[in-house]
C-alpha cells in the first residue's frame, strides 16, 4: 500500500538558481541574516530616531527648572520664619485647645454662603 502523501517537500517549478531560491539558501547556511541583522538593524535605527525626542524632553524640562529669574531666586528664601521643635510645642500648648468657637469665613459679595 502506498503512503496517501509523498515524503517529498514540494519544490515550486522554476530555475533553482532564481533570487528567492537563492535568498532561501542563503538563509539557511547563515541564520544571523535572518534574525540577528534585522534585530540590530531596529535596535540601532531606533536609538537614532528616540535620540532627538529625548533631547525635547530634557529641553522643555529645562526650560521649566529656568523660569524663575535670579531676583526670585535670592528672594525666596529670606521671608522663611526659623522653625525650632521647642518653640513650636511651647507656643501649642500655650494655647487652650480645649476651649474654641467655630466662626464662619466671611464671603465676597455676591458669593453663596452655602445656607439654606
């Protein structure tokens, strides 16, 4: 009885020594042709192309950390008061926490005060 499919590969009909013949060939003596050369090809090209969008971003990053002029830099840190733990626990509980009044906040004219 004989086999219901040949053992053999199908070969398309044509000259053997065509370009995708060859191509096929070439490929399987040298599989870094087929794999690893695409694979460095986009890891390379995509370094160059990420390269200027990363430049824009630590650009405007820059520009963001720059807006502040040189007068407000030697400006921002005199109106600081001296913080001292000491100070701070002495001046809470100098007050009367336990005696208080709530108070509303006035509002601007016009605005709704929220009573109903």
């Amino acid at each position: 009885m004989a086999p219901v499919f040949p053992s053999r590969k199908y070969r398309i009909p044509g000259d053997p020594g065509n370009v995708g013949a060859r191509y096929r060939a070439m490929m399987a003596k040298r599989p870094f042709l087929l794999f690893g050369l695409p694979f460095l090809t986009v890891i390379v090209g995509g370094s160059f192309a990420l390269t200027p969008a990363t430049a824009i971003r630590y650009e405007r990053q820059d520009r963001k950390v720059r807006q502040m002029t040189r007068d407000e830099e030697l400006g921002v840190g005199k109106t600081k008061r001296k913080v001292d733990m000491k100070d701070e626990y002495y001046r809470l509980a100098a007050k009367d926490i336990d005696n208080w009044e709530q108070r509303r906040v006035k509002r601007l004219a016009g605005e709704s005060d929220g009573v109903v």
